[in-house]
C-alpha cells in the first residue's frame, strides 16, 4: 500500500462512509470531536474481539493420563479378560471427551484467526476509502513538501519560517513512517517479529524523546504562541505575508490563506494518526499483558481530553491567522503583452484630433475653447499663391464619428495620416519635420494647416454615433454560475466580443471548505451581441436561437462617452455565509452630484462551508452586491480618489507595472498623451483569466489598475478567496467534551 494519500484523514473516519469523509473539516471542532469517537469506537469494537476469553476445560492431561491407564489395561488383557468391557467402554468416552478437547482447540485458533481477519479488514476498509478519493494522490510527506517548501520558495521566507518548515517537515515524516508501520504490518505487508512489534507499539506511548509522543509535543510548539518570542509558525507566516510586494503576491496558484490551511490540515492529520495509533497500541498492550493493563479506558479518555483540548487551541490560533490574511488573487504583467490576445482596448474610443477652425467656420469667427460639435468636418484648402511646397488640399481620411471638444490653440503643425481605417488617425504629429521623417511616412503627409488662415486646434474625439465603429460598448447583462447544480464562480476576465467590452466568469462544482471539484471548471458562455446603426447613437440585440432580443440601453448595455467614462475600482466582499454565483457590470448613472460611472456587482448565494452545498432553495438565498452592500471595510469611504492618467503613454511599452491601486478609487478612460499622437484610449484590459488556477470558491471580487509611471496601464479583475476564519469554531462545553470519550 505504500504511504497513504495526503487526506489520511480518511483512514482516521475507519468505518464512515465515502462521503462523509468528503464532508470532513478540520475547522470544526465538532466535526474533531466526532472522529475521536469515530475512533475510540471503531477500534474497541474490532479489537473487541481480543479481549482474553474464558476458554473450555483443558482435558489434555486428563487425556494423557487415560492414555496410560488404557496401556496398561491392554497389557493385562489376558489376565484381567473380565474388564475389557469395562475399559472399551472408558475408551469410547475418552474418545469423545479428546474430540471435544480437539474441536475446543480448533475454536481457539478460529478466535484467534478472527482476530487477525477483524484487523486485516479494519485497515482493507481504510485502504478501500483511501482508493475511492480522487482528491490529492500524493503522500502526505510529498504533499508536505510541496505545501511548505513551494510557500518558503515563493515567498522568500526567512530564517524563523525556513527553520519551523524544517522541523515541521523532519516531525510530520517520522509519525507518518511510524503509521505505515502500524498499517503495513497490521494488513500483513511487511514481516515483522512479535517482539519486534511488541517494542514497536511501546514505543508509541512512551514518553521518550524522539519517540511519537515527544514528536507531537514539538509539533505544537510550533504553532503554540510564546509570551517572549513571536517566532511561531502562523504569526511567522503572518508577518512574510504582510511584507509582500506585489510582484511577490501576484500570480498565485492559491491565496495565502490556503495555503497555510494546507499546511494546518496536515498537521491535524499528523495529530490524528497519532491518536489511532495511540488508542490501537493501548488496546494491543493490554491484551497482551493484561497484568500491567491498569485502568486502559481512563489512559485512553485522558488522551481524548488533550487531543480535544490541544485541537481547540489550534482552530482558535488559526482562526485569528486566518484573520489577518488576505484572500485576494491578482495577476502580475504577462511576459510579453499581445494585444487582442492577453489584452486589448477600447479602439479609437478617445482619441486626438488636429483641424483647423476654417473647417467648420470659413470666416475663421470661432475660437479653438468654443468647440463642441458633433459633425462632420469640411476639407480645407490653401490658395495656390501661398502654397508653394504645401499640400494646397487636405479632406480629412477619417472623421470624428461623434463629438468634438476639449479643443486648445496649437502650433501649424504637419502630420502623417494613416491610411488604415480603424487604426490611429496619426503617425505622427510635429512642427518643421525634418526630410527624413517625411520620407518615411508611410500614410498621407500633410502640412497645409502650416499656410491656413484660421487658427489650428488640438481637440479631443469622443467617438459617440452610430456610424462609429470603435469599441464602446460595455455589455451589463450578468453571467451567471449554474448553481442549482452545486456550480460557483471560480474565475473571471474581461473579454472583447462582438466589440463589446465583457465580463465572463468561469464555473466549478463547490466541495466542503470552499474547494473546487477538479476538472469540473467551464466558462460561462457569453451572449452573441449584434449591433444596428438604426438610431443616432446605434443599438443591439442579442441573438437566442433564431430570434433576435433587443437591448435596452443602461440596463442591458452602454455606450462609454466622454460623459460616462468612469471606471470604479473597488471590492465587493459577500457576507460569509455566501458563495459567489454571479458578476455583472453596472451602471450608477448620474444623480446631480456625481457622474455616472461604472461598477462591478457580485450576485452571492448561501452555502454550507463544510458540507460544500449551495442552499439556493433557502429563504433570501440570492443577494446582489455593489460597493455599498459590500463588506470591505476599506471600500465605503464617499471619498472616492481619481488615478490620474493624464498625458500617459501606450500600456505595451511598459513590462513592469508594479503601481497597483487600492480599493474605493476610479479611473476615466481617456486619450494617450501627446507622445504618441493621442491615438489610444487608456488603460487597457487585461484580457487574462483574474486566477492562474481556479482552486477555491469566491467570497467577493475586485477591480483594479496595474500601471507604471508614465504608461497607461491595465485595468483588471481580481479574486476575493474564501475567508476560513469566518467558518472555523473551536468553542465546546465540557457535557459535548464528554460525549467524545470511551464511555
């Protein structure tokens, strides 16, 4: 059988059925409380049948000594020919007293068979629950190491942590070796002396150092808090977590959270296979030598006491580590940023716009400040007397298909307009170019605005008409899990569909602990947008089956303008009694006092931590959240920060974006700087799923901007985990402490 997997909790269930095993929390000390019993019960009930038996009369002798005495008749046969009768008879009747004496010693060995059979199916049934789980495979010593020495690794974890993994890691191994002992040699697979295995199984209650009770005792050390040093494992954890930068947080496989409960379970674990071992090796002793049994119940219930006890002491310390740990799961930048694969913009959205006032006012009457116009603009010309080596006649390529503002003097520029619809209106853009540039332009060159008579404007474009195709469009229809099915949200990303900004979530069957089924994940399909120019600011429809649903605009979808730009940067936490189920965006629109603005809504359902199932039948079982129902205790401040993001340049440029935004700011999606012709809206979308793996349920998810100094940056989704210190209890009465002893 080798080492057992990883959830050797199992094997401490022993009788329990597969599922309930599954339903097995160590943060519960009810659940703690129920395996000890589970325990001390299963083992005196199998091992019942060692208790020494009052056996039948041992008619050996009496039979040995018949024996003779029939000898002796025989020899004197001839002599004594008148009691041959006589001892025939005697011989009969010794006959069948030695054939009861025979089958009295076939029922012994039977009893004692049993007894091996009664233990060798004790461990085939832990075996035979061992193979049914899918969960984890390795051994609880390979997981170990990965658990401790990937966390250290990732973490750069110091000496003090570094020095408590070790010792956690050498103790975990020698208890788990000693169980595979107990079990290989129990289930017949490995060979071992009566003695040997005699010495072996007092060396499990021993006091000795280095012998498993010893072992324990250093095992809680390590998590035992101290009046004179803070050098346990979880303030240890706490305090390396706490330190992080983001680059050193960001891309986790897990939260920080699971991973110090992974390392949690695998000590309770430890804890547990040495009380079966402990309760296996009372039971073992005191048939053996029945002399030195003493009162076994009253060792066995003292046990119970302490494990219950020092189980309490562990939920309670991990309870308030778990408080001081973060859930949140966030992204670092991708090695290489690839535009409409890991992110992607929202094209020609808001963007640089260089005329001239003659292109709207021949008599050159409006200033560049009065500009606010949605039209067309006329092409504009330059009398051949000035013209000279100046392009006479210049019709713009690409007009702003929407709204012009925001407009300030600028120098007679000359510029190189691209010839590719949909791309940046301008190559560049600059005053007296030299020969080489213009040579190298690749779209049209243009420098007439350089002889105009009006004055030239630098002006924004809000592209807001129907005729536009940029990206504008942000789809705020939910997408939901199937959580009638046990389904949850384990992920999200921002996508660009049928040039629609969305939100798309990814689904899981939800286990007991807020863990996820593997391989039970699958992104929620998004709805097909189809878009119509058949009103001034356009329309869509969604297709379902053969029909096409129209949208209502703001409620099923918005247009991004230069009015209803605001992006909200918040997290939206669930009450811990829910799971979340859904995500949308949401529009808050404009109430007199503040602009309207975009936010993240969270729809959450009630859940069973520790039996893994969504209640979505219960009374208010459903709950949608925004930033004022949301639990954050940094996100309802009504002052809201702004990030500024003017005159920034292209997010691609930069691979290292560390600056990261906290909770309760916004952005506003706004034109690039000048740099770079004012041709892209910032900041872009990270395109990428907001988990590099989708591990754990959800309490909550966020928004925010990953940026550097001078570039636009990413906005982004994040992962709120689940908060086990919510869920875990340790608070017991001693009539409940009692109903857990060998009574």
């Amino acid at each position: 059988m080798g080492k057992l997997p990883a959830l050797a909790l199992l094997v401490l269930l022993i009788s329990a059925s597969y599922p309930e095993a599954q339903a097995f929390s160590f943060g519960n000390i009810f659940n703690i409380g129920s395996i000890v019993k589970n325990i001390i019960g299963t083992v005196a009930d199998i091992t019942g049948v060692f208790v020494p038996q009052k056996l039948a009369p041992d008619h050996s002798k009496e039979y040995r000594q018949f024996e003779n005495d029939l000898e002796g008749q025989n020899n004197k046969m001839m002599k004594i020919y008148v009691k041959v009768d006589d001892a025939k008879n005697r011989t009969i009747e010794m006959e069948k007293k030695l054939k009861t004496t025979a089958e009295n010693f076939k029922k012994i060995s039977i009893r004692a068979q049993s007894r091996e059979i009664q233990v060798m199916d004790m461990m085939n049934r832990i075996d035979d629950v061992i193979k049914k789980t899918d969960v984890l495979t390795y051994s609880i010593t390979d997981v170990l190491s990965v658990q401790i020495n990937e966390t250290a690794r990732k973490l750069g974890i110091l000496a003090d942590l570094d020095t408590n993994r070790a010792a956690l890691h050498r103790d975990i191994v020698e208890i788990s070796d000693s169980f595979d002992t107990l079990v290989n040699r129990t289930t017949k697979m490995q060979n071992m002396s009566e003695k040997r295995f005699q010495d072996f199984l007092r060396s499990i209650v021993s006091y000795k150092n280095r012998q498993p009770r010893d072992i324990m005792a250093n095992i809680w050390a390590l998590f035992k808090k101290s009046s004179i040093t803070n050098n346990d494992l979880p303030t240890t954890f706490v305090k390396y977590v706490e330190s992080q930068s983001f680059e050193e947080k960001c891309d986790k496989d897990s939260t920080f959270q699971d991973k110090l409960k992974g390392i949690y379970n695998l000590v309770m674990i430890t804890e547990f296979r040495h009380f079966l071992m402990q309760v296996v090796s009372y039971k073992y002793i005191s048939i053996k030598e029945p002399e030195k049994n003493g009162n076994i119940r009253n060792d066995v219930n003292l046990f119970v006491d302490k494990l219950i006890c020092k189980s309490q002491d562990y939920i309670r310390i991990m309870k308030e580590a778990f408080a001081k740990i973060p859930t949140d799961i966030m992204r670092c930048d991708p090695p290489v940023h690839l535009k409409d694969d890991n992110n992607f913009e929202l094209n020609n959205l808001f963007g640089a716009y260089y005329m001239n006032v003659a292109q709207l006012d021949v008599r050159c009457d409006t200033t560049c400040d009065q500009i606010d116009v949605k039209r067309h603009l006329e092409c504009l010309s330059v009398p051949e007397s000035k013209s000279g080596d100046v392009v006479p006649h210049y019709c713009p390529q690409f007009q702003c298909k929407g709204r012009l503002h925001s407009c300030k003097k600028a120098n007679s520029y000359s510029f190189c307009e691209s010839r590719i619809p949909n791309q940046q209106r301008y190559k560049w853009i600059e005053k007296d170019p030299e020969g080489s540039k213009i040579s190298s332009c690749d779209g049209n060159y243009v420098n007439t605005m350089t002889k105009a008579s009006c004055e030239s404007c630098m002006c924004l474009c809000s592209e807001e008409g129907a005729e536009s195709d940029a990206t504008r469009t942000v789809s705020l229809l939910s997408q939901m899990s199937d959580y009638k099915n046990n389904m949850v949200v384990t992920n999200a990303r921002f996508q660009k569909r049928d040039n629609v900004v969305h939100i798309q979530v990814e689904e899981g069957e939800l286990l007991p602990e807020g863990r996820i089924k593997r391989g039970s994940q699958r992104w929620v399909d998004l709805k097909k947008f189809v878009y119509s120019r058949n009103t001034p600011e356009g329309s869509f429809s969604i297709v379902d089956g053969n029909d096409l649903l129209p949208l209502t605009p703001n409620e099923n979808f918005t247009f991004l303008t230069q009015d209803n730009s605001k992006l909200m940067l918040h997290d939206i936490k669930v009450d811990s009694d829910r799971v979340v189920t859904g995500v949308r965006f949401y529009l808050k629109e404009a109430n007199g006092i503040d602009s309207s603005k975009l936010i993240v809504m969270v729809h959450a359902t009630k859940y069973d931590y520790f039996t893994g199932e969504v209640l979505h039948q219960k009374p208010e079982a459903h709950k949608w959240y925004d930033t004022h129902e949301s639990l954050c205790t940094q996100c309802n401040s009504f002052m809201l920060q702004k990030v500024e993001l003017n005159g920034r340049g292209n997010p691609m440029d930069s691979t290292r974006n560390i600056d990261v935004t906290r909770s309760n700011q916004y952005l506003m999606f706004s034109a690039s700087g000048n740099d770079n012709s004012g041709h892209l809206t910032i900041p872009f979308f990270d395109a990428r799923p907001a988990g590099i793996a989708s591990l754990t349920a959800l309490s909550g998810i966020g928004t925010f901007h990953r940026s550097s100094k001078g570039y636009g940056g990413f906005a982004a989704l994040k992962l709120l985990g689940i908060d086990h210190s919510s869920a875990m209890i340790y608070e017991l009465n001693d009539e409940k402490i009692q109903s857990y002893r060998w009574n």
